[in-house]
C-alpha cells in the first residue's frame, strides 16, 4: 500500500465546481492527496471528513506536503 500523503493549504481559495457546488479551502487546513491529476491541480479529500467524503480538486500551487 502507498503511503498516506498529508496535504496542508498555505493560502485561502474557493472556486465553484462544474457540478455546483461551493468548494473552499482555508490556509492552514489539511488533506490528504488522493490523485495528482496534473501539474496545476491534485484532488483531495479533507483529513477531517469521512473517507467517503466526496474528493475535490486544489491548485497544486496551495498547499504543501507535510512530512510523514
């Protein structure tokens, strides 16, 4: 199994998702990283919500890896 990779944001952003809804992040919040889609963005899922929370996309510019 891969190691889980904890994701913190270092800026606010909030965008609106093509299916409608409002997806946000703070600056400080953690996620862990489900998928580098690509260089720009990298789909999440809150560290703090269930795991079958449903996953978004965050710039990859804003956040961070933390160390395991």
């Amino acid at each position: 199994a891969e190691p889980v990779v904890v994701l913190r944001a270092l800026y606010n952003y909030a965008y609106r998702a093509e299916d409608g809804r409002h997806v946000a992040m703070v600056a400080g919040e953690q996620f862990l990283l489900l998928h580098k889609a690509n260089e720009d963005g990298w789909q999440v899922s809150r560290a703090s919500e269930p795991h079958w929370a449903r996953p978004f996309f965050v710039p990859a510019t804003y956040v961070t890896e933390l160390d395991p």
